[in-house]
C-alpha cells in the first residue's frame, strides 16, 4: 500500500486505534455486556420471570404508548418545521430554528419541572385542571408532553439541513407543472427526505424509550400506573432486585442495538441516494 | 405574447429590479443576458410566477396575470440544475405534468405514458423512459427536464441558465440543438445566460441588463456591433478602450488597422493564437492602457517586444454622461 501524503506513520496509526478501541471497550462494550450477564446472573429463567411480573409488564406496555403518541407527534412536528425554515421566509425563522435546539440545551430534570409548574396542582393551570377533573401531572399525558418537548429535535434536525441542501427547485419545478401544494409535497418533498425522516423518527424513537430525567419528574413513580420501563429500572435497583433490573435494562439496551443496526443499514442506503443524486 | 410594463422588485434593501419594461412577440427566442446579480432570473421568475413583483403588471396573451401563481400560467420552466425528481423514472418525470391533473382534466394512464415516450423520441431520449435521473448524463438531464416542461403544452418556455452545469462540448451541442427544436415548434422562449457566446448564437433578440435595469434590447449582430452603453461594450464581446477627452473611446480587438504611421503604439508583452487569429496583449505607449489586438495568423506571429502601431478604423465614443457617437474612423 502507498504512503497518502495525510496519512500517519504506521506506529502513530497502530497508537491511536488502540486508544480509540480501548477507549469504546471500557465505556461502551464493558457496561453492554454487564447489563446481559448481570440480567442472564441467574439463568433464562429468573430473567424471564422478571420480565413476566404484573409491574413490568405494565411498565413495558406504557414505554410503548408514549412512544406510539409522541414519535408520530414529533414526525409531524419535526417535518411540519422543517418545511417552514427551509422554504419560506418569515419573521422570527432564527428564533424558531434556536428554539427546535432548545430540549437538547435544557437538563430534562428543568424540562420535566417546567410541566410541574404549568399543570401541576400548584401550577399555573393547576386549579382549573382540578375544576375540571383533569390529571396531567402524575399521569399518562404529563408523560406523553414531556417526551414529546425532549424528543421533539430529532426529526428537525436531521431534516432541515437535508432539505437546505436540496433547495426549493423541486418544489418549483412541481408547482409550476401544475401540482398543487399537498401532490408536492406527497409526490416530491416526502420521497426526497423518506431516509433522513426515518433516521430522525429512529432516533426519536430511542430517546422517547430511554427518557429517564424529565418522565421521572412528572411521573410520580406510581407503579402499574405511571412507571416506564427506565423509571422501572431505577427502582427495582432501588430495591437490591438486581435480576430484575437488569433484565428490565437489557430489553432497553436491545431496543438501544437495534436502533443501531437499523441506523446503520440506513446509512448505507442514505449514502447510496447521496451518491446517485449527483 | 409577453407585455412587461414597469417591474420593479426589491430583495429586503436590496433593489433587484428598476421599472423594466418589455415586449415579446409570439414566438421570439429571447436571451436575458447580464452578469450574476443583475436582476435576469428575477426577471424570468416573475414572467413565470415564482415570484411576485412589488408594483409593474406582466401581461401574457393579453391577459393579466401580475397576481397569477405559478401553477395557472401554463409556463414551462427549466432549471439550471435540471430540477428532476430523482425518485422517478424518466418517462414518470416526463408525465408529472400530466399524472397530477384532476377532475375533468385528468388523462388516463395509457395516454400519459403515451405522450411521455412521444416527447422522448422529440428530445431525442427514446427508449430511456424506464432509467432514473441518476443514471443519465448531464446533457441527457436536461432534455429530459425540457421534455418535462413541454408536455403541459405551455404557451412560453423559460429557461434558467439551461447550459450553466454543462461542460463546453455538450453545451455546445445541446445549444445547437435547442435552436434547431426552437425553430421546429416555433414556442415563444426565454432564457436567461451569463454567456454572452451563448445569447449572441441562440437568440432573435438579446436583453442585456446590468444592476437591475434594462441596457440594451436588439438582434445580436446589432448589440454587438452597436453596443449603446460602456457596459454593453464592455460586456458584450471583447472591448479596448482608450482614454480621450470628455470620455472614452472602444474598439473591438479586431477593429484595427495595423500600419507603420499608426497613431497607437503597444508594445507586445504576451502572443497566442485565439482560433484563426493571433491576439497580441500590451501595454499602450503613452496612456499605458492594457490593449488586447488580434492579428491575423495568415502572418508571421507577432514577436515579444516588438512594438506594433495601428489605427482603430471602427470605434464608438462615450462621453461620461453615457452619450454615444459611433461609427468608422477615418
């Protein structure tokens, strides 16, 4: 092989890969594989009765509805402002695109107590809800609205700098075929961003699985009834149920395998439309 | 067919265009010619809807269409980057125009596929219909995007930049053939170029514009010979230009005479052959203005060094308020 006038000596290259894999053994690989023996500590049948307790399965069942609620939510959401900062000009486009960044800059603990002091019972809207015999805080949609605002940048971010990059010309071209908005966008923008809106809604996914900081603020830990698989974990730790735990762990650490896997086959398609577009 | 009357538009602070007026007869290829930020494809996105004027009217077949969006003017528009939509085949591009009609205007799918390949064979692409945009050529994109345009039966065909992603053979190829389609079909056309070779062999009548105004309209032959402004001269062809008196006088590279008693004198600092000519480059003596003559290569080459005197025999004056007297010298 010949010498690329950027590449490093072979000993500089041998040095940093070894570092680099050390680096990912320790705090990637080391904790994964704890998390599957911890759980398989006591065989596949301890694990799988874990799993089949009445609080877990609950606990499973709820991850499951958010995510069903909030990623759809956030696909719209994340599409819906993604369009609007890339092909119109309007008043207040810097302040939107800051504000899409803004779940990510914000603790999720300050996320989560943000809902509190809205809908909370002390909260400012707290005495109407009670009026009106509506539970948000301590209940299903007070989960549902703060993994929706934690998880609401995944989608527009992937989107909007793939949607700068191809411009407005398509849209053009098809309106000016006589295609009306809606068979537009239905027929030419949704096609040109299918991949890098499923990677957003991937990732979405994960996060609105995973969320452990805001959903346990608002949660309030009820079990059955409140608790998500995250929060499940915590206190079953609490509680020196380690196989039950980890179990519990090992399901979100599979969902957290498959999302890669998935992301990175789409990468690969990803990379095979970039490098066919030109 | 196309009345534009006072357009003006304005980008934030930016003025891109100052009250142009113009008129397009049926059937004219017309060239918007001006160098990158002189209003051209403002001006063609205006004609074809993409974008509204602040205050002008634009009138196409005696109709007002100065409020009209887009999609009801029946314009075709083809994009300097080809626009296609790279999801569909060639042929399902070819009869987007077609597929997204409704109600009693809606085509069956038999006869949309028919027209596609119909306009295929006419951009010369048969048999390609089932390829995507991808696996086709930078030249073979853009007659498929001009097939695009043409099968909503437009009444005006606007081009933007349609050559600019090409490189020199194929533009070459592809102009001559837009010409050759121009004549067959007879639709009234606009494009808008940077390249002045472009306009000059394409066009009825060229548009030269500068800053957002309208400098000179004419055939080519006439914006070349008799260019009106110093931009026009200046932008339009190549252009010496010699101080003088109350202005400055312009003389094409080939508008000189060569001879012992010249009243000019450059001294050559650079020779090479340009096409059947020699083009020597220098310095004036006296004014020590940078002069470009061509000389014909029928002769020996000009040496460097070598002092060369001529009499530019056709010249136009300007004066600095922008008057203009031109003709031959004696």
């Amino acid at each position: 092989m010949s010498q690329q006038p950027t590449s490093e000596s072979p000993l500089a290259r041998a040095a940093l890969i070894t570092v680099a894999l050390t680096f990912l053994g320790f705090f990637l690989l080391l904790p994964l594989l704890a998390v599957f023996s911890e759980a398989l500590r006591q065989g596949a049948g301890p694990f799988l009765d874990a799993l089949h307790t009445p609080d877990a399965l609950a606990a499973i069942r709820l991850t499951l509805i958010i995510a069903a609620i909030s990623v759809p939510l956030n696909m719209v959401f994340g599409v819906a402002a993604s369009w609007a900062i890339t092909k119109f000009q309007f008043p207040g486009k810097a302040l939107l695109i800051t504000l899409i960044d803004l779940p990510f800059s914000v603790s999720p603990v300050v996320s989560g107590l943000i809902f509190v002091l809205l809908f909370g019972a002390n909260g400012l809207f707290g005495a109407w809800l009670a009026e009106h015999d509506l539970k948000i805080i301590f209940a299903v949609p007070g989960i549902v609205l703060a993994t929706v605002f934690i998880t609401f940048p995944f989608v527009a971010r992937e989107l909007i700098p793939l949607m700068l990059e191809q411009g407005k010309d398509d849209e053009e071209a098809a309106i000016s075929l006589g295609a009306t908005g809606w068979q537009t966008f239905w027929h030419v923008t949704l096609p040109n961003i299918r991949w890098g809106l499923l990677y957003g809604v991937l990732l979405c996914n994960a996060r609105a699985m995973g969320e452990f900081g805001a959903v346990s603020v608002v949660s309030g830990h009820i079990r059955g009834e409140t608790n998500t698989m995250p929060l499940h974990v915590e206190i079953l730790y609490n509680e020196y149920d380690f196989v039950g735990a980890f179990a519990v762990a090992s399901l979100l650490a599979l969902l957290a395998l498959v999302t890669l896997v998935a992301k990175t086959v789409l990468e690969w398609r990803f990379g095979l439309h970039a490098g066919a577009r030109h | 067919m196309i009345h534009l009357r006072g357009i003006t538009k304005q980008f934030g602070d930016y003025p891109a265009l100052h009250g142009i007026d113009l008129d397009v007869a049926p059937g004219e290829f017309i060239a918007l010619l001006g160098p990158s930020g002189s209003g051209k494809t403002t001006l063609l996105r205006i004609i074809a809807g993409l974008e509204f004027q602040d205050s002008g009217t634009v009138l196409l077949g005696g109709e007002d269409v100065s409020r009209t969006p887009v999609a009801d003017r029946h314009v075709g528009f083809v994009f300097q980057h080809y626009a296609l939509f790279r999801h569909m085949t060639v042929a399902d591009n070819v009869a987007f125009g077609l597929s997204v009609r409704r109600g009693k205007h809606r085509i069956a799918k038999a006869a949309r596929q028919a027209r596609a390949e119909e306009l295929l064979r006419l951009v010369q692409l048969e048999g390609l219909g089932s390829r995507y945009p991808g696996q086709l050529s930078g030249g073979q994109r853009q007659r498929v995007a001009l097939a695009r345009a043409l099968a909503i039966e437009p009444r005006l065909l606007l081009l933007d930049e349609p050559f600019g992603a090409l490189d020199a053979k194929v533009r070459k190829d592809l102009r001559r053939w837009l010409r050759d389609l121009h004549k067959a079909m007879g639709l009234t056309s606009i494009f808008v170029t940077h390249d002045q070779e472009e306009a000059l062999e394409l066009a009825d009548r060229v548009v030269v514009m500068s800053q957002g105004r309208i400098e000179q309209i004419g055939a080519p032959d006439a914006v070349y010979m008799n260019p009106e402004t110093p931009f026009v001269s200046h932008f339009v062809g190549e252009t010496n230009r010699l101080p003088a008196s109350g202005g400055e006088i312009h003389f094409r590279p080939h508008e000189i005479t060569v001879t012992p008693d010249g009243s000019e004198a450059v001294l050559v600092d650079n020779v090479f052959r340009k096409g059947a000519v020699w083009r020597a480059e220098g310095l004036l003596e006296g004014s020590g203005q940078f002069v470009e003559l061509d000389l014909p290569s029928s002769q020996d080459a000009p040496r460097l060094g070598q002092t060369i005197r001529f009499n530019p025999h056709r010249a136009r004056m300007f004066n600095a308020d922008g008057d203009h007297t031109q003709g031959d010298l004696p």
